[in-house]
C-alpha cells in the first residue's frame, strides 16, 4: 500500500454513488438485457462494444484482444500517478445464460432485490467498476495508481483463450481486485479459492454379445465402476481436496458387453502443493482386469487462490475503508474458481468477491440486494485510492 484515502474523499464517493444509484441501475438493465452467453461471440462482442463506449466515458483508454471462438477480450486503461504500477479490476461479461433467457427470467427490481441472468455473477461488478472509476474522475481525485480494467469473455467455460492476457497484464500491476460475487448475503470478501481440475478416465474393453459370448467380453463399465470407486478414495476434507465423479458415458445396447466407458471427475484442492500427489494419484491408476486397458487425460483448469500476506493486506484495507462507512466486512474461502485464482498464483496480491452481495449465482433466482450497491462501489473506490 502506498496511499491513503484522505478523510473527506471516502463520504464523497459514497454520495456520488447515492446519487448516481438510478443511473447505474439503468445502466445495469441495458447490459442484463444484452445477453452474453460464452457461445456466442455475436451477442457477447455486441456486448463489449457497448462496454468499451461506456468505460470510454469515464477516461478510459480501450484495447480489444481479438479471440477467434469466444468474444473479443476487453482491456481498458486509466491514468494515475506517473511511476507507480497499476492496479487491476478484473472481471468478465460472459454468462451461463443462453440467448432467450429473458423470456421466463426478466431483468426487474422487486423488493429490494434486482433479478436477472447475469446481474449477480456479474454484471453489477462491472456496473460498479464504472463508477468507481467515474466518481474518482469527477471528484478530481488525484494520486491513485493507473488502473487497468480486464473484462474477458470466457471465464464461465474455462478462461482458455483470456488466462495468457490476464497473467500477462497481472504481471505489470500492484495489486489485483476481482470483482466476482461476494460469499454470502453477509457480503463476505474471498480471500482464498480452491484450485480446479478436471480428469477424464476413458477404458478400453471388448465387445461380445451378452447372451451367446459373455464369456468373450471385457466389461468397459464394470471395470470403469472399480475405477470410480477408486478414485473417490482421493478425497480428503480434512486438507480440502475433493473428488467427484460427475458425468459417466459407455456401452452400446444393453445386450451388449460394453467395449467403451468413461467420467469426467472434478477435483478441488486448497494448496498448490496437492497437485502433484493428484497427477500422481490419477496417473498410477492401473486397471483390476488385465484385458481392459485405461487412458488417463487431465488438467489443472485453475491453481489455487492461497490465502497470502499480500491478500491479507488488501482485505485489512478493504475492512478499515468498509468500517468507515459503517460496514462491517469479512473473508471467506469458497471452493468456486474465477481468474483471480491465475493471478494469485503469480504471487500478486489478489482480492476477491469485491462485486455485488446477493444470491443465485447460476440459479434461476439469482438476484443482487439493491441497497448494497452505492456502499460496494464507494468501497471499490476507496480501494483504488488506498492501494
């Protein structure tokens, strides 16, 4: 940390946020409205286009990264003081949603509740990166580092094409804010994720007709049922790895023994160092029949996100900025991954979960709590200001 947020910038930034509370709802609508599912390059660069028009608004720089299957991704740069490296505001605008979505899950306000595909995980981080940045402009509020914005347009199926970009700019920047969901209807900061990867175990069998050459057969399914009861036995919750077996395909006809089989399984780990001891686990697997054979593929999609000093430090700043407005905030670990996992992993401060308190993720009730809206943002720009 480098800065300090003066004593009268804080209640400034709360009240522009207060008072620019309808257009940034309105804001919010039109993006909810846009859908963005990650499959659709069409919908979700009509989205970035939008986008870049409006951070463009608030001073910033725009650069598009082009991405041949997926949306084009969208980096956008603000000033601040010269000589300082830059803090980053990351996030994404693609969603889980497909187009049409609207139909049955309409954007509305109801209750103090905003609904919407997209409003949580989340678009309304996004909303709130704009005004952050916006409010900081109009209150002249100067001697805060330069920011660089990243919104990427795969992070629900995997971030394949984004992480070179977010990894290369994360190397250049001071800190990183992630703008995911908060934990929780308590609003909670993520101060650690696990790490994510997926394993597909795939047998080789021999087909035979069940009813005339039983015998001749070589089960893919049974021998893959041994393999799945295997590899449950990796699970260890008390150092926080998971493994679940999530999706099985194999056989042919049910009189037939089947040739083929396999599952996909999703393990979670908290530490970095449990990946080795899963390779290793995942590579050793060897078959219980001799005559079926078996092709192990894996992938670490995401390391973890560790709970460091640096972490430590944004999230304490984080608290004493929430504290001055009345706020009072706390750190979760969550099993779920996003991109603030590759930058973590790179050793640079990383806080997440700084986006919009609600619940739904996902979810046909997904939903934010409208009143959390101007204080989240204020607290956003506070941490800009202070970092």
């Amino acid at each position: 940390m480098t800065n300090t947020i003066s004593t009268g910038l804080l209640p400034q930034v709360l009240q522009f946020a207060c008072d620019h509370q309808p257009q940034m709802l309105q804001t919010l609508q039109h993006i909810v409205e846009m859908e963005s599912p990650s499959d659709n390059k069409a919908a979700v660069d009509k989205l970035g286009a939008y986008l870049a028009q409006e951070f463009e608004r608030s001073g910033g720089r725009v650069t598009f990264h082009r991405a041949e299957k997926f949306g084009n991704h969208l980096q956008m740069a603000f000033s601040g003081s010269a000589g300082q490296k830059p803090v980053m505001l990351l996030g994404h605008f693609d969603t889980v949603w497909a187009m049409g979505t609207l139909a049955n899950m309409p954007f509305r306000v109801a209750e103090g509740r905003v609904h919407g595909p997209g409003v949580f995980d989340m678009k309304t981080g996004i909303v709130m990166m704009m005004y952050a940045l916006r409010a900081l402009k109009e209150l002249d509020a100067s001697g805060h580092r330069p920011v660089t914005v990243l919104l990427v347009t795969d992070e629900e199926v995997g971030s394949l094409s984004s992480r070179p970009l977010t990894e290369a700019l994360a190397r250049e920047c001071e800190a990183i804010l992630v703008l995911e969901p908060a934990q929780g209807l308590q609003g909670f900061l993520k101060t650690s994720r696990k790490g994510v990867g997926d394993y597909t175990i795939r047998v080789h069998g021999r087909a035979s007709h069940s009813g005339v050459d039983f015998e001749k057969g070589r089960s893919a399914i049974v021998e893959l049922a041994r393999q799945i009861l295997e590899v449950t036995k990796f699970t260890d919750l008390d150092r926080g790895i998971t493994v679940n077996p999530g999706t099985i395909h194999g056989g042919t006809r049910p009189n037939v023994v089947a040739a083929e089989a396999s599952v996909d399984v999703d393990i979670r780990i908290a530490r970095a160092v449990d990946a080795e001891e899963m390779e290793r686990k995942f590579a050793g697997l060897h078959s219980f029949d001799p005559d079926c054979r078996l092709e192990v593929t894996r992938g670490l999609d995401r390391p973890p996100m560790e709970r460091t000093a640096g972490t430590i430090r944004l999230f304490e700043a984080a608290q004493k900025l929430a504290k001055a407005m009345g706020m009072d905030l706390g750190e979760s670990a969550t099993g779920g991954g996003s991109d603030g996992n590759f930058t973590s992993a790179l050793g640079i401060p990383t806080l997440d979960g700084l986006g919009a308190v609600g619940e739904g993720a996902h979810a046909a009730h997904e939903s934010i709590i409208l009143e959390q809206l101007p204080r989240r943002t204020a607290l956003l720009a506070g941490l800009i200001a202070t970092i």
